[in-house]
C-alpha cells in the first residue's frame, strides 16, 4: 500500500482540465475500447461466442429437428431458444477476461492511475454486449437461410431488442461476477458453466410438458423459459400470457442483484 500511495497522488496531478463528458465517462469509453481490443485479439473466444450457437442451432434444426415435435416447423420454434443461448456464451467469456484482469496484474496497475474504479466493470459489459449483437445477427441470418420465417412487425422487433439487451446485461453481470469471485480463468470457465446449461432444461428446445416432472418443474420456474417464450411470442405470434411481465421482472431483479453483488465484490478484491 505504501509504493502505491505516491504513484496514486503523482498520477491525480495530472488531470488537469475534465473531458466534456467528466472524467467517469472518459474512463469507462477507455476501457470499453480496451475490451473490445482485446475481443478482436482473443480471436478464440470470440469465434466460440459467435459459432457455438450457429454449430448448435444446425445440429438440433438438422439431427434432432424431425424427432421434436413443437405443433410446426422446428427451426421457428428453436430460433429463440438459440439467441437466448448465445448470451450464455458470451456471459462465459466475460467471467474469464474478468477473472485473468483480477488475478494477471493489471488491476494492480489500474489501481496506480486516477481511474473510476466501475470503469473497469464497464468496458467488460459494454464489450459482452458487442459480442451478443455479433452473435445474435449471425444466429439469425443463418437461421433465415435454413428457413426461419418470423412473423414480427416493427413493433415486435423492438420489443425483441429491448428485452434481448436487458436479458444481456442481467447475464453478463453475473458473469462479472463469477469472474470477481473466481480463484483463475479457469475456474471462472468452470463456474460458468451452469449459465451455459440453463437454457437447455428450458423452453428453449422442447416444451416443458415433454420433461419429467422434475425437470418440467425446474424449465417452468427458472428465467430462461419465459424470456425465450417471450422472445418467440413475439417472432412468431405465438400466445404470450404473462410472459413478457414475468421476463421482464426476471431481467430487471438479475441485473440489479448481480450489478450490486459485482461492485460489492470488486471493492473487496481491490482492497487486498
């Protein structure tokens, strides 16, 4: 603490006029470019982000579509199951380039600069949300192609939009999270894994009705099943209920809880 206190009062001298934006804003554009940087570098994750889904949505539209019957086409019904999964992928990513900046030095070097401590958090959602949009526009003209033919209006889509980019940042958050609570990438990687296999005991590949009765109970009542029912209510006019207040309400309690959860975590790391 000692070393650091002198780089900290050096580094503060040198903010001399604020930015138009203040200092806040100035520091989160800076790591938002930073993580999208290291997104176009991490040519890996950002290919897994992008291709898992298309590779799934193919596999189940092609290998397991003519067995599932969902009352219609498969590839309508799957669709939306498909983008919700693509937020689970990129949630994982963020987990693991959370946990490598807490555990690979760099935060001790942001801690030296006259920096907005959320900035740091920021860049990382900001980036997860570059991803999702790259990977949800790929899911869904590829899916166009293999003959998804939604139904939605201007209206729809929006409303698509909306609850997809609260969706994204409710689980990109917890994805924050897990990589502030991790002990190493890897363990991030690991820990991720169950944001990665909600959505398959959902709606979002075969009705609940069709799983035992435990599994049933656990799609019926988890936050996956009304967001993709929501999200394919809209696309292809199917009824919609509830659903869309009970998504929204899930959305807005994940983000609020996991955003409070990261900022209490990341003042915690950062004392150490």
């Amino acid at each position: 603490m000692t070393t650091l206190a002198p780089a900290r009062a050096l580094a503060s001298t040198r903010r001399t006029a604020a930015p138009p934006l203040g200092w806040g804003v100035h520091d989160s554009l800076t790591m938002i470019g930073r993580c999208l940087r290291r997104s176009t570098r991490e040519l890996d994750m950002l290919l897994m982000s992008v291709m898992m889904p298309v590779t799934i949505l193919l596999m189940f539209v092609y290998v397991f579509g003519g067995t599932i019957d969902t009352g219609g086409g498969y590839v309508n019904y799957v669709v939306p199951g498909i983008i919700v999964l693509c937020v689970g992928f990129g949630s994982s990513s963020t987990a693991v380039a959370v946990a490598s900046d807490m555990t690979g030095g760099i935060m001790t070097r942001f801690r030296t600069l006259p920096i907005h401590p959320s900035s740091v958090l920021t860049g990382q959602v900001v980036a997860s949300l570059a991803r999702n949009a790259v990977a949800t526009a790929t899911v869904i003209i590829v899916a166009f192609v293999i003959g998804f033919r939604p139904v939605a209006g201007p209206l729809e889509w929006l409303g698509v939009a909306g609850l997809l980019v609260l969706y994204v940042l409710a689980i990109t958050w917890i994805g924050v999270l897990t990589g502030l609570l991790a002990s190493s990438p890897d363990a991030a990687n690991g820990l991720s894994f169950a944001i990665i296999f909600l959505p398959y005991v959902s709606s979002a590949f075969v009705r609940p009705e069709s799983m035992p009765r435990v599994l049933e109970l656990i799609a019926r009542y988890q936050p996956i099943t009304p967001v993709t029912d929501t999200l394919r209510g809209w696309l292809m006019g199917t009824p919609l209920g509830s659903e869309p207040w009970v998504a929204l309400a899930w959305g807005v309690g994940l983000f609020v809880v996991a955003r409070a959860a990261s900022v209490v975590a990341f003042r915690s790391r950062a004392r150490r």
